[in-house]
C-alpha cells in the first residue's frame, strides 16, 4: 500500500510540473499589451534548427507593436527549443528605446533607428560599446478603414494626409469621389485614429506624407503623434480595434492586425494603385539601403516609390542591442534568439504572419553582427 502511494504521489508530481512548464511557456509570449497572443500568431514556427548555445534562464524585452505578432511566434517556437523564456511587452518603440537606455532590457524593438542623442545615452548601458539597430522584420503599414458598403478604397497622399489633419472630415467628400467615382460613399463623418503613445509606425507612417505630400502635412514628423483631432487609441493592436468598431473609422497599423478589416489601396503614380500585402511591401523594402556606420545597419527606405506593385508606407523594425558589453547573465541567450530570428527558419515566420522578410543581403550583415555580440 505504501509502494502504491509514493507511486501516486511521484505521478501526481511529475504532472504538476509538467503543467507548471507548459504554463510557463506559454506565459513568456502572451503577455500582449494590447496585442495579441503568441496562440493567436497564424502559420507554424520552426526552431529545430535553433543553436541554443549555453542559453538560460529569462529575457525581459520591450518595444515596437508593430512586430509584437511575428515575436509572439518566434517565442514560443524558440522557448520550446531552447528553455529559454522570454516576455516582450510590446509597448511602443518610445517604450522599448526608454527602458533598453535605462539598463532594464535585453533588448528592445524599434521601428526607428536610434537617434544620435539615443545611442549617446546606450553607452551609459553598454560598457565598451553602444547600443545597434539590427533590421529584423519589415512589413506594410495598412490603412483599414470601416466604410459601410465600401469594399475598395483608393487614397493617394494628399487626400490621407488631408483626412488625418482633420481637413477632409466626410466620406463623401469630392477628393475622395475622385479617387473612388464608382463607389457609393456615404454622407458619413471621418474618424480616424492614430496611436496615443511614442510609436514607431507613427513615424514611418508621418515619413510618408512628409515625401509626399509636404504641403499638406507640415508636421516634423516622430514617434509622437502630432496632428490635431481624430482618436487615439493604445498600440496596433487598439487602432485596429477602434477601426473595426467604429463606423467611419480609418486608422494606421501594421497589415498583421487588419484581420477583417477593409484596406485602403495606395495611388502612388504607378499605373494601378497597391494594395498592401508581403509581396508589395517587399518590392519597397527591397531598393532599402543600409545607412548606419560601423556594426549599426539601420536603413533608408523609399516612401515616395512610384514603382509597379511597390507599397510605400512601409516599416523595418530594428532589434536594439549592446555590440559590446551586454549583460554576462543574458548575452548567450539574446545571442540565441537573435540568430534564431535572423536565421532562415526565423525569417520564414515572418511571411506566414503577414510580415515581410528583410533581404538577402541585410540579413546576412545582421547574421554575421550578431555573433561577434559581447
């Protein structure tokens, strides 16, 4: 009888931690901000091919939005193979850049490069070194919009950057009839929503109508949202929800949150307009040129394409690390992710989430930067 019960005892012991691992798992990449969970990520991630390399322990990481849905996948394929737990919060780029100068992070995403007074402060952090953007996954900024009886909408710079100026505040506005003479438009007032916080998709985004269309968007541009009116809302993940629920609705975000949501086709001067998708952010994405100096390759990137079936309001977001004196307790383990995610298995998470991968040629600089990471 007492063999019987340690037996018992031992069964329900191994159970228990089994649940407690697979609970932990699955905590590290669900920890959404607004975004979603790592569960809800489409298409299967492969990280059989991880070189673990002596990683352990946690990594706490924070930042851009924008990417939260390909991380949220890279994660849970990663922690299973390697044991490793990671929890990115995703809660803006701003966010991110802050707290990876402040010490707390291992590193951060951003879907802007470090600014000079930015990589000043990283080298209070980074003892011997500064802090680097390493691109790591590219995509379309969509405009999705919530116009009852609208299925297809074309916009061209001037009239976006005229709606969330709050110059144009009606659906059925001549401008946008122009764009659109064969859609019935209704007598509908505009809402459009923007992010409340620092982000870098608000850059990117404002980068846009600043190559545009100058004249009508005379703002300097940056993480923070300068245009009066419209709505603000938390994040990708809470501007495509206020779109989606909200009838007039039209927001920015990245085209991994436009699940059941209409988006806008872009008229660049090409001879049809583009609608956002991984190939036509990957036609703009690809003329990118790498403009950092020494291990840092953040990019210029081409807003004003005129080019065939070239989207132009794209992002790259930037993974944000120490090239030299990163923390001894979590460099083997930022090292192992990091290579996971530039490495080919990694980068094919990205089309199967609605992302874009980041080119041949960069990827492989971004490869070779991440091994001499000390």
């Amino acid at each position: 009888m007492k063999l019987q019960r340690k037996n018992r005892l031992r069964a329900l012991s191994l159970g228990a931690i089994a649940v407690t691992g697979a609970l932990a798992l699955t905590a590290c990449g669900s920890d959404d901000n607004g975004g979603k969970a790592s569960g809800n990520a489409s298409g299967s991630a492969n990280a059989s091919s991880a070189k673990c390399d002596g990683a352990k322990g946690q990594l706490l990481a924070d930042g851009s939005s924008a990417q939260k849905n390909a991380i949220d996948a890279w994660v849970k394929a990663f922690s299973q193979a390697c044991g490793v737990q990671i929890n990115y919060k995703g809660g803006g780029s701003g966010a991110g850049v802050t707290s990876f100068n402040q010490g707390q992070l291992a590193f951060a995403g951003s879907d802007s490069a470090l600014k000079p007074e930015e990589v000043t402060a990283s080298k209070k952090v980074c003892s011997g070194g500064q802090g680097i953007d390493l691109p790591m996954v590219g995509g379309p900024i969509a405009l999705g919009y919530n116009v009852p009886g609208v299925d297809n909408l074309v916009l061209d710079a001037q009239t976006i950057a005229k709606i969330f100026d709050s110059k144009i505040k009606n659906w059925n506005d001549p401008a946008i009839k122009k764009l659109n003479p064969s859609a019935k438009l209704p007598d509908l007032k505009i809402q459009a929503f923007h992010r409340s916080e620092d982000s870098g998709t608000t850059d990117n985004f404002t980068k846009y109508l600043i190559a545009t269309t100058p004249a009508n968007w005379k703002y300097s541009g940056g993480k923070a949202w300068q245009a009066q009116g419209g709505q603000a809302a938390s994040g990708s993940a809470g501007v495509a929800q206020g779109v989606k629920q909200n009838s007039g609705a039209i927001g920015y975000f990245e085209l991994s949150y436009a699940k059941d949501i209409n988006t806008v086709s872009i008229a660049t001067g090409a001879k049809t307009p583009v609608k956002p998708s991984v190939e036509s952010a990957t036609a703009d994405i690809a003329a990118a040129k790498v403009v950092g100096t020494g291990k840092d390759l953040s990019l210029k990137l081409d807003y004003a394409t005129k080019a065939e079936n070239a989207y132009p309001i794209t992002l790259v977001t930037y993974e944000i690390v120490c090239d030299k004196g990163n923390k001894a307790d979590t460099l083997p383990a930022t090292k192992a992710f990091l290579r996971y995610i530039a490495s080919e298995d990694g980068q094919k998470v990205l089309s199967s989430n609605d992302y874009a991968p980041i080119p041949d040629e960069i990827i492989a600089k971004v490869r070779t930067t991440i091994e001499g990471l000390s």
